[in-house]
C-alpha cells in the first residue's frame, strides 16, 4: 500500500459554526464515519452552549483553564485534563476571564451521521 499523505479537513482556525457560541474557534484534524478529532481555541468569556449529542466525547485541556458541566454538574478544566461527555447528556465547555485550548474527539462509531 502507497504512502498517503492527506490535508486535514479545516486546517486554520475558524469560528466554530454552532449557534449558541461564541468566542470560540475551531480546527477540525480528522473526521470521518467513525470519528471526529478537533481543536478548540476559546477566548476570555467564550463558551459553546449547553446541549446534549448523540455520540460519547471526551475533550482534553492542552493549554489553559475553564470550565465544563456534564449532566448539570460543574468542573473546572485545565491544561493536562480530560472529561468524558457520555452520549445524550447536555454538556458545556466555557471560559471566564481566562483563555483555552481543548482537543475534542467525537466517538462515531455507533452513531448514525
């Protein structure tokens, strides 16, 4: 098999196209039927709004501070940390005075697309 080299499918960072955030930017690495792999760069006082989805994710915190909730409870995220989303339980992920850089991974492979 032939060496393949790919572009990834959003290699700069662009607003993150969800309505309900803001401040929050987003590279998107990998995706496909069974996966999703993206960046998130949030500012002071960025957020992605609070809502459940249809497949398991866990975000890691590269680079800074916030905060997420997972079923209504709250947690503080930092630089070396992980959270887990189960499927179908609303989630969020903020920022207050501080700014954020979170790897997220969507785990496609039950899900319909």
């Amino acid at each position: 098999m032939p060496l393949e080299v790919c572009s990834v499918p959003r290699p700069d960072w662009a607003p993150l196209p969800r309505e309900g955030c803001r401040g929050v930017e987003v590279k998107v690495l990998l995706e496909d039927d069974h996966l999703l792999v993206a960046m998130l760069r949030f500012g002071p006082h960025g957020t992605i709004d609070e809502h459940p989805s249809h497949v398991d994710g866990d975000v890691v915190c590269l680079d800074g501070r916030g905060m997420t909730s997972v079923g209504g409870e709250h947690a503080p995220i930092r630089a070396g940390e992980r959270v887990h989303w189960p499927a179908d339980v609303p989630h969020r992920l903020w920022t207050e005075d501080s700014e954020m850089v979170t790897l997220m991974i969507e785990h496609r492979r039950d899900a319909e697309r």
